[in-house]
C-alpha cells in the first residue's frame, strides 16, 4: 500500500508540474499574441506616413531649406525672358526666308538647266542626222564600183572627171596664196604640195599635203592640205577615197578655212558616184551650216552645182 501511495503521489506531482507549464505557456503566448497582432495590423496611411517622415529626414540633408524648390531644383528665374523669346523668333524668321530664297533660286536654276539641256539635245540629235546622212553618201559612195578612168599622165592640168559638175578651175585658183617660205616652213611644205597637184602630180601632191597634215596638224594650212588632198584623188580618178578625205576634213575641222570647200567638194564627189539626192544634202549642209560665212568663189558656183543634181 505504501508504494501504491507513492506512486499516486507522484502522479499527482507530475500532473500538477504539467498544469503549471501549461499555465505558464498560455500566460507567455498571452502576452506575446497582442504584439504580434499589433505588427500585423499596420495600416497603409501608416506606412505612407513612415515613408515621409523617412524623405523629410532626407531632404533636411540634401536641400538647404529642408525641401525641394517648386521647379525641382533649378533655378527660379524663368527659363526664357521675353526679349529672348523675340530675338530668337526674329532668328527662325529669317533663317525661313533664306531658306525659301534658297529653294526658289533652286527651283528657277533647275528649269533654267532643264531647258538649256533640252535645246542641247535638239542641237545634238540635229547635227547627229546631218552628219548621219553624209556618212551614209559616203558608204554608199564606197560601194559604187568606180567607172572614171585613172590618168595615166600626171603631167595634164586638173579638171573634174564628171562632165555634169561645174568645171572647178576658177576655184582652183583660189588655193594658191602667197606664201613667204622664209618666215614659215609650214609655208613652203603646203605650196610644195599645192604646185604639185596645180603641175597634175596627184600621187605626189597627195604624199606632200599628208605629210604636212601630220607634221603641222595645229597650223592654219592644214585644212587645207587636207582639202586638197581630196580634191588631188578627185582629180586622180578616185572618188570613193575622195568622199572619205573630204568628209574627214569636214567632220574633224568644221570651222577650218577650208572645211566648206571640202563639202562642196564632197557634193561634186557624189556626182561622180551618181548620188544626186546625197549631193544635195551635202550642199544643203553647206547652206546651213555656213550660211552668210559661206566663201564668194562657192557661193558662185553652188546654184549650178545644185541645178545639175536636180536639188529641190
């Protein structure tokens, strides 16, 4: 019995000290529930209210007055003044006129160079065709098989081979100039090739005016060494390489002393080659192109030479 009571007793006891701690635990959490709940519970106006207090404590550090100005920390002085604002306008004002000045001058160049490149293109494609049409004499010239004799005496006087054309004596006359062989050389080589094609010595002329043109192709006689080396192969019997030696004087040297004869020339060439209607462009040519320029010696003789082609 006296063990049983003991272990009754100390059940007791142990019981009693399990009360206390749970007394005692409930007391704790009693205490500490109503703090933890009052964290909890933190409203946002709290909060907001924390936050400004915090940025007060802030902008006493950072801004001299404790707190930002109204334009954020610049200056309070208006950013522009009224006088600024003038002068500025009156700037971009006139920077838009000159501008427009600008692109008006712009537009007026641009019609100005539009037109300029047009009338340059009318000129163009006109003296494309000129030419076109005496290259085209001259190829078909090239391929009519020659029926004019060659002289077998180059001793005879020049005279055309063609009994249609005019007889070119009086303007054979006209190639033979005074010459002073003592103050040009060039002088002398052309009136050497010059007696020789006036003596009838067309191989030899033609030899003597082709080295002039190579020796003194910049000297004022070379359009005409080269114009009478055309004529010298007329005159040989050789018209197709007639056609060709005058066109190139024609065609290289336009404003030559002699580049209009070379175009009669090539008229008188193309009579031979029985072209007619390719004569009369050639003196046609020579009209336009020369006009009042052209020489009193060709304006005699170019109605005939027109009348014998039938030109209209």
């Amino acid at each position: 019995m006296g063990k049983v009571a003991q272990l009754i007793k100390l059940g007791d006891t142990m019981t009693a000290t399990r009360l206390r701690l749970t007394v005692a635990i409930a007391a704790l959490l009693l205490g500490v529930s109503p703090a933890l709940a009052q964290r909890e519970q933190v409203t946002p106006e709290q909060r907001i209210e924390r936050l400004e207090k915090q940025l007060r404590q802030v902008q006493r550090q950072v801004f001299p007055k404790g707190q930002p100005a109204d334009t954020a920390g610049f200056s309070d002085e208006p950013a522009a003044t009224q006088s600024s604002f003038r002068t500025l306008d009156d700037r971009l004002n006139g920077l838009e006129r000159q501008l427009a000045d600008v692109l008006r001058q712009s537009e007026e160049n641009g019609h100005r160079m539009t037109v300029a490149e047009a009338e340059l293109a009318r000129l163009r494609t006109d003296q494309e065709q000129r030419l076109g049409a005496l290259e085209h004499a001259a190829a078909a010239a090239a391929q009519v098989p020659v029926s004019v004799p060659v002289t077998s005496e180059p001793t005879q006087k020049p005279k055309p081979q063609a009994t249609s054309g005019p007889k070119p004596a009086p303007a054979q006359v006209a190639e033979a100039t005074p010459v002073d062989p003592a103050n040009d050389p060039a002088e002398l080589a052309y009136d050497e090739g010059f007696q020789l094609w006036k003596a009838g010595k067309y191989d030899s002329a033609i030899t003597t005016l082709r080295a002039f043109s190579s020796a003194y192709p910049k000297h004022r006689r070379a359009s005409w060494a080269d114009n009478l080396a055309g004529r010298a192969l007329l005159d040989k019997g050789e018209p197709r390489a007639a056609a060709e030696a005058l066109l190139a004087n024609y065609r290289s040297n336009p404003k030559g002393e002699r580049a209009q004869d070379s175009l009669y020339y090539l008229g008188q060439t193309l009579m031979q080659l029985n072209q007619p209607t390719q004569a009369c462009k050639a003196y046609s040519e020579l009209e336009v192109v020369y006009g009042p320029a052209l020489r009193a010696e060709l304006k005699r003789l170019l109605p005939a030479a027109k009348s014998d082609a039938r030109c209209s």
